[in-house]
C-alpha cells in the first residue's frame, strides 16, 4: 500500500475523526483544519461515491461491534489514485468490517479461570449464602416443630410424645417424625416453593461458567458442571438415605431390644424417645448440606479423570515411554501450532521489541526486520508495513501498542500480525485461532499477543504471567500491613521485619495470603514433611540393617528439564531427606558449556561423583570437637551430589543440539556406561525429567517477576539505616534477583523445540538397549507441584528400594522389569506411547462413576423418592 494523491484529503477527513470522543487518533492529522462539511464532501468526492454517500459518526467506539464508518474508509483513500469501486463505501459491506487494533477485544484471562466476571463471583457467593440460609429456616422449622409437638400433637397423627418404640410398628412411626423434622416441618412450603429459584441459580451460575471458559475447553466445563449438579443431588438423597438406614435399621432397633429386656435405664414407663428423633432430625436437615458439598466434588473429579485419562494427558510422575508429546498439556487446542508461518516472524518482532526496551529504539529494530512505519495514534499506537516477506509469501501488517500497567517498569506491548491482502476476521480475539480452520502449513492470517522482555505470549499465557504478578504483589502488600499488628502484640518473629532471602521472601508472603489460603499450604506442607521424614528415616534403616549397610554410599541427583518447571522446589524434598538421613551435600551447576581443556578429555570426565570428606578411615574426623553441628550430624562415608543441568543440556543448549546421529549415539552410549559405573561403585544415580505446560512456566515467570521486584524495595528497605546511600551486599537478596534472568524468556518461546530436544535425549539414554541393568529416568509432570512432590518422593523410595537387589530379565521379548514399572520397548518405533492402556482403564472407571451418578440421580427423578 502506497501514499498517493489522497492524502490530503484523508488527512483533513482524520482531524475530523479525531475530534470525536473516545476515537483513537488516525493516522494522518491535517495542521489546516477545514469546515467539516467540506470535508465530509470531499472524502465522499474522493471514494468515488459522491454526495449520494449516506456517511454517519459514531461518537463512540465499540469493540464488540465495530465503527459504523466501513472498512474501506481508514487508509484506502491513500491509495495511489485516491479512487474506490462503486460499493466500496458501503455499510453494509458482505466484509467482516475492522476492529480496533490498538487494543485486544476483551482483557486476556487464563485458561483455567474461572468467575472471571465480578458478577459472576458475587453470584456464586450469593448462591452459597442462599444454600446456608434454606438451612437455617430448616433448622428454624425443626425448633418451631419441637417447641410446639412436645407436649400436644400438631395433628392427631404425629406427636413426640406418643412414641412407643417398644412396640415393634414404633420404629416406623419414629421415622416418620425424623423425616418431618428433617424437612423442616412448616417450613417444608416455603422451601418448595423457592425451589425453583435455588435451581435457576445454579444453572445460571453453571451457564456462565460454561460462557466464560476458554474455547477449547467449553465440553468439558459443561459435563464438568453437569456431573458437579448431578453429584450435588444424588449425596444429598444419599445422605437422607443414610440417615434412614441409621435411624430405622440400626439406632430404633437397639432402643428397641434395650426396652424389651429392661436394660438400664430403658424402661417402657418413663424412656422418652423424643431426645433421639430431636438429634436424627437434626441430622437430617445438616446431612444432605454438608454431603452436598462433596458430592459436587465427585462429579467433577470423575469428569476431570475422565477427560485427562482419555487425552492422555501427563501424569505427576511417570515414565519416558509413557510421555505423550501430543497431549493437550503441550498443545493447547487454542493456540497456534509450532508450524504456523506468522508464529516465528511474531517470535522475531517480539525479540527485536526486547531490545528495544533498553535501546528504545523501536522504529530501528523493527526497520531491521523489514518493517516500515506507515503511521501512528493515540496511546502509544504505531503500524509498520512489510511490503513482501518471504516466508509469508505476502506483504504484512503490524500493529504495535502499550498494554499497561508495567511489570517490573517494563510496560507489555500488545501486538496484532496480519496479512495484508486478508480481511481482519476477529470478532473477539479467540476467534482468529480457535474457531476459524486454517490450513495447517499457513495457520491462521491474523495473529495477536504480547511481547514482553524480547518474549512471545499468546492471550492466555500472558495473562498468567500478569494475573499471578498481581497476586504476589498485593500478597506483598498485605503481608507489609500485617506486620504493625504482629509488632504490637509483641511478636518478634521472622514475619515482623522485612524478609532478606528468598526462602524467608516466600514465608513473609504467605502472612498476606488469605486465611483459607494459608490453612491450605500448610496442610501441603505438613504432607510433604512428613513424606520427607519419613524417606530419611529408611535410609537410617538402611544404614543400620541386620545385614550391614545397604544404603548407596553416594547419591546423585540429576535435575534436567525445562526451565522454570520446578526442578528445585520439587527435587530439593529429596535433598532434604538425604540431609536428614546424614549425607553430606553438595551442589554442582552444569549450566555452561565445556571449557577448552574439558573438550580435549572425554566427554563425561567433567561430570562429577559424590565425595564423602568426612570417611570412615580419616581418623581426624572422630574429633567431634572441632566439628561444625552439620558435620556432626553426617554420617562417614555417605555424600550426595546436586547435579543442577547436566550432560542432557548439552543436546538442548549445546554443541550436541546440531551434531550428527552418529557422535549423538556414542554420547548416549557414554552416558549409559557412566549410569552402570555408578551402580558398580555403589552410587545411587537418581535421574529427574521436570516438564510442564507453558501455563505454569508463564505463571512462574510471573511470580519470579514479582519477586525481583520486591527485591527492590527489600535493597532500600534493610539498606535505609545506613545512611551512606550505598547498597550493602547482601547474597540472600542476589539470590531473589538472579532467579530470573533474560534466558527464560527466550527458553519460553522455544518451549516446544527445547521439549522435544530433552524428551529424546532422555528416552535414549532412558535404559541400556542389552544387559539386565535398567535405572530408569523420572519424568515429572509440576504442572500440579503439590501431587508432583509427592510422586517424586514415592519414585524415589521405590527405585531405593530395588536399589540392592538387582534386575531381572523377563521370559518376554523386549521386556524388562524394574521394581518401578514395567515397560515394553519397541526399537522400531521409538516414538510409541507405552502405557497407554493403563489411560484407557482409567478413564473406563471414571467413566463408570459417572454413569453410576446419572443412573441414581435418574433413578431418583423416575421413581420420585424422598
């Protein structure tokens, strides 16, 4: 697209425009305003319309519907010529008509949210206080019906005071009264009648979760909705069910024989029963609220089972030949696939838009891509132009504008990538990608997102960076409010006075979570202590046995996986408890490649072993008074060694990445003899394989964010009292501000790459194709942490366990046994899922929950129980 003879005009017809309120600024802005009459005739004039052009103003804008101004009215008058084809001014143009492209349809949301709305939420909580109230006027009508039924009858046919449970019909009777308690007695109208509206609610609430959910996840929201009403009623009548049972099976049948054989204080003359079928009734009423609870749980838990299983999606903790690369986990049904042509140009403008965060060069790093300004607006609003790019094979369109607020005083910017000759088809955002089919090898021709610190995001994953940075953030500034009241009770603890470390960072910011919220973390935390107590105790055991010591002398542990996947937080839990067990520790890094005199040496020498300082023959060792307290709680000869990164990022980040087949199978054959070595040197070689989705590693991107940035205000905070306006080395903060770094950004555009990268090294390096040895890797899936920790502890137990007693080969073909698991290896199809039958009886028992929860639920509707 050129500037022609119109330029002019549209110039002075943009002034015109930009006067309006709420229009962003147009492209061109004419310093000679004219009469807006004359200039209304004279872009008429030139679109080749004339004065029979029905031309109105919104004074507006929308971004749900559009301007009332065509399409063609924004730049196609600076067409060479100034000239349009009859219609082309239409309204009613057949083309979708353009939205603003200088900011997204509607604010991003994560994927996974839910009551993004504010209504939506309030609405929810007033559903839950509607829920506690039809309680309490069902507690209400119990006490009213007590009150008055204690001494006289409300009818002739029921009284609490005419009860013979001697008699054997009593029981039948004294039912009959638990279940008018139960109902609420007079109040059982009123409760019927709000029925209906109890009802309404809930499905409103269910629709519009189901309207809120992202696209590609819509059929399971709303089985998952369904199933959690379905589970709703069917405990409730269950738990009625219950109550019956125990009042007329068991509880009235034992008053019963008590009062037949005058035992105790059961007597026929003066027992009163009206005590028991008070606290029955009571039960009554409470069961079917508290069951209902749970019973929503359920239905969502065998939806939730049911749809994981059936996408094979990955599971806390599992083998490499279990590992779908293909699940949703890693390619969302939402997202632009990897082979999409406008993805790497986007992954390449938000790099060059990276540099320009320091540079503020953005019009020159962009220049360097091919991109030329054609014009700018309001708000920070710029569009470049690529006349022919030869990937695309087309010409391009870039809009480019600040999405605030900041993160970390870098402000996002959001980004719309088109083709130039295609009409815009948003309608909301989600449509360019979701709804509308593409060819595969084109992808879609509109692309929209965010670019932040020379990184690629897409709608949902940059609002899981910048939902999850808010939260740490008011989180903080919760926890600093609190700190005042901790003081004036006279609490002296590390939450009363600003945190200096990360580890005390994340202490003092859970003081500012919610009370829910904190009960909830430490429950995680107390399961994971106690796991961990309990690992360190049978290696103890091991150490201590009948038979000798049959615990490793050494340990190492191997993180290996994608950034930002939780390698420390979750592989540390195993650190801790060799710690606890008495093995010293120690940390190697592995994150930089090998130096010049490491090359010349084989390629697996630089990988260190775990030695033990304090062993069992140095006899100056023995002198526990001039040994620190964490040397006098290791025990001799027992060391482990933290390998952070590895041989495996050699393939990923590496020479390796680009070396032939041939070098890449004796590396692996190097790695596998080091694996056997250490077997042979009684070295417990423990090998973790962390992925994740780009949902979590956005979220933690985010969290890191929030961190730095406190760490901020931490330097000045625990520096102020100097004076001297010099900053004070601290390590502990260093700590906070070195766990994120521009490398993780750049690892987060190459997620797919680095996956498929790791996933092949690990699956060749996996088990030694002969021999009876097999270590096997452990793939886990932090996607979930807390079921993650808890998977990595268990793995780990059992390949200690099966650590002494050797493997065995099985009579089958291909086939070996470990005490882990039991996998069948395919060399003619490396890339096979194994285990996936074991998905399928999964999702078998899932789904015949779930058919057991509709069948009772029908039951009850057909046979209209109480």
């Amino acid at each position: 697209m050129m500037f022609g003879s119109g330029k002019k005009k549209a110039a002075h017809f943009a002034d015109d425009v930009q006067k309006s309120d709420g229009e962003s600024t147009p492209l061109l802005v004419d310093k000679n305003p004219r009469d807006p009459e004359d200039r209304r005739s004279a872009f008429q004039g030139t679109a080749g319309r004339g004065d029979s052009q029905s031309f109105r103003r919104k004074r507006r804008s929308s971004l749900v519907t559009g301007e009332l101004i065509p399409p063609s009215a924004a730049l196609v008058s600076l067409i060479n010529g100034g000239t349009l084809p009859p219609g082309a001014m239409s309204v009613k143009d057949p083309h979708p008509s353009p939205r603003i492209k200088s900011m997204p349809a509607y604010a991003p949301y994560p994927r996974n949210a839910r009551h993004r709305s504010f209504y939506l939420r309030w609405l929810n909580e007033f559903r839950h206080w509607w829920k506690s109230s039809r309680l309490l006027v069902r507690l209400a009508g119990l006490y009213f019906t007590v009150g008055l039924n204690w001494s006289m009858a409300i009818d002739k046919k029921y009284s609490l005071t005419g009860v013979d449970l001697y008699r054997n019909k009593g029981g039948k009777f004294a039912l009959k009264l638990v279940k008018l308690l139960g109902h609420g007695g007079p109040m059982r109208g009123f409760l019927k009648d709000v029925q209906p509206f109890t009802r309404t609610v809930r499905i409103v609430v269910a629709t519009w979760r189901w309207i809120e959910a992202a696209p590609c996840r819509r059929l399971e929201v709303g089985v998952e909705e369904l199933s959690a009403f379905v589970g709703n009623r069917c405990s409730r009548i269950f738990s009625r069910l219950c109550v019956d049972v125990l009042s007329y099976y068991i509880v009235f049948p034992i008053i019963h024989w008590l009062l037949r054989r005058d035992v105790l204080w059961f007597h026929r003359d003066t027992y009163d029963a009206a005590n028991v079928i008070v606290v029955l009734g009571v039960l009554r009423a409470i069961a079917p609220y508290a069951a209902s609870f749970q019973g929503s749980r359920i239905g969502r838990v065998f939806t939730r089972g049911t749809f994981f299983n059936a996408d094979n999606r990955w599971r806390p903790v599992q083998r490499i030949q279990e590992l779908n690369l293909h699940s949703e986990d890693c390619e969302e049904g939402d997202e632009v696939t990897e082979d999409a042509e406008l993805l790497p140009l986007a992954r390449k403008i938000a790099a060059a838009l990276g540099k320009a965060d320091t540079t503020h060069r953005i019009r020159e790093e962009l220049e360097e891509l091919g991109f030329q300004q054609m014009g700018l607006g309001a708000g920070g609003y710029s569009m470049y132009q690529h006349p022919y790019h030869a990937h695309v094979g087309s010409a391009l369109l870039l809009h480019v504008t600040p999405y605030g607020p900041s993160i970390m005083d870098i402000l996002p910017l959001y980004i719309i990538l088109e083709r130039e000759e295609s009409a815009d088809l948003r309608k909301y955002w989600s449509q360019s990608v979701a709804s509308l089919r593409w060819s595969e090898s084109i992808g879609p021709k509109v692309l929209e997102g965010f670019c932040y610190q020379g990184a690629y995001f897409s709608m949902h994953h940059f609002a899981c960076m910048r939902v999850r940075y808010d939260e740490i953030m008011m989180e903080y500034s919760n926890a600093c409010s609190r700190m005042p009241r901790r003081r004036a009770r006279g609490l002296r603890d590390e939450f009363s006075s600003p945190p200096a470390d990360l580890d005390s960072l994340k202490k003092f910011l859970e003081t500012g979570r919610r009370g829910r919220d904190q009960r909830k973390t430490r429950h995680r935390k107390g399961q994971t202590s106690k796991r961990v107590d309990e690992l360190a105790a049978k290696l103890s055991a091991m150490m201590n046995a009948r038979k000798g010591d049959e615990s490793p002398d050494g340990v190492i542990l191997y993180f290996e996986g994608l950034d930002c996947a939780g390698k420390s937080s979750t592989g540390n839990l195993i650190r801790d408890a060799l710690s606890g067990a008495g093995y010293e520790l120690d940390m190697v890094q592995y994150n930089r490649p090998p130096t010049a005199e490491q090359r010349m040496k084989p390629w697996m020498d630089r990988f260190q072993l775990p030695v033990a300082k304090k062993s069992k023959e140095n006899s100056s060792y023995q002198d526990e008074e001039n040994q620190t307290p964490a040397e006098r709680k290791t025990v001799p000869g027992k060391a482990a060694l933290i390998w952070d990164r590895g041989p495996g990022g050699d393939f990923v980040y590496g020479d390796l990445a680009k070396a032939s087949d041939s070098i890449r199978k004796k590396r692996y054959a190097e790695f596998l003899a080091f694996d056997k070595g250490c077997r042979d040197k009684n070295i417990l070689f423990l090998k973790l394989f962390f992925i994740t989705d780009r949902d979590s590693i956005a979220t933690t991107l985010g969290k890191r964010l929030a961190h730095k940035k406190i760490c901020q205000d931490l330097h000045i905070w625990l520096d102020a009292s100097f004076g001297s306006g010099v900053e004070m080395y601290r390590e502990g903060l260093d700590e906070i501000d070195l766990h994120i770094d521009p490398t993780d950004f750049i690892a987060f555009n190459a997620y797919h790459n680095n996956l498929h990268k790791f996933s092949t090294f690990v699956r060749n390096t996996d088990v030694p194709p002969t021999g009876n040895f097999e270590n096997p890797w452990v793939v886990v899936s932090t996607i979930k942490r807390h079921p993650a920790r808890l998977g990595t502890m268990n793995a780990f137990e059992k390949l200690l366990a099966t650590f002494h007693k050797g493997m065995e080969c099985c009579k089958k073909k291909n086939e070996r046994i470990t005490g882990w698991k039991v996998i069948r290896f395919d060399a003619d199809d490396p890339d096979k899922i194994a285990g996936r039958w074991k998905s399928l009886v999964r999702m078998v028992l899932y789904f015949i929950g779930l058919v057991v929860l509709y069948w009772y639920y029908c039951r009850h509707i057909w046979n209209n129980d109480d």
